[in-house]
C-alpha cells in the first residue's frame, strides 16, 4: 500500500502516445482536493485492527497504511464517509471539517 501521488497530466501528442489499458498506473491523481468536502475522516488508532477494509474500499485510493495503521490523505480524500461506513470497528469517524477531532 502506497500513498497516491501528484502528477503533472501532459497530454498526449499522438495517438501512438494513449495508454493501452487503464488511462494512468494507481495512484495517479492530477488534482488535489478542492476545498468543498464538507466532513472529513479521523482515525481512532487504538481501535484499528489493521484490516485494511477502508483501504479497499477507498473510491480515491487516499488511505495509506503507516505503522501498520491506517492514515488518510487529506489532500485528496472526498469525505465521501465510505472508510467510515464499512469500518467494523468503528476506528473512522466523520467530523466536520475545521473541526479538531481530538
């Protein structure tokens, strides 16, 4: 599991220059967040088990693992409340945004 990273997106020249196969390798995204998310995830690291299920069901691909935990790019993360949803032990909550979380 790897953190997604920013690309510059250079479009292609010719034809010969498009992909065969999916348009970008994963991970790609070419824009960062922008500023309308309205609720955002906050991770309870004594209640993860480490299951990685938020992981895969990450439309975004934003949540990253970090010392065997999880943690979510903020700068790319939608606050769509999915990790949030499917987290069975309840180690994701959604917070307003601005809010601390503590």
């Amino acid at each position: 599991m790897h953190k997604p990273e920013l690309k510059q997106y250079e479009k292609p020249k010719h034809i010969n220059d498009y992909p065969c196969g999916p348009a970008a390798l994963a991970g790609t995204l070419v824009a960062k967040n922008a500023g309308w998310r309205t609720k955002r995830p906050i991770i309870h690291k004594e209640k993860c088990a480490g299951c990685y299920l938020c992981y895969l069901y990450c439309p975004e691909g934003t949540i990253f693992k970090e010392d065997k935990k999880i943690n979510f790019d903020y700068d790319f993360c939608k606050g769509c409340g999915i990790c949030s949803k499917v987290c069975a032990h309840k180690a994701i909550e959604m917070i307003k945004e601005g809010e601390n979380g503590n």
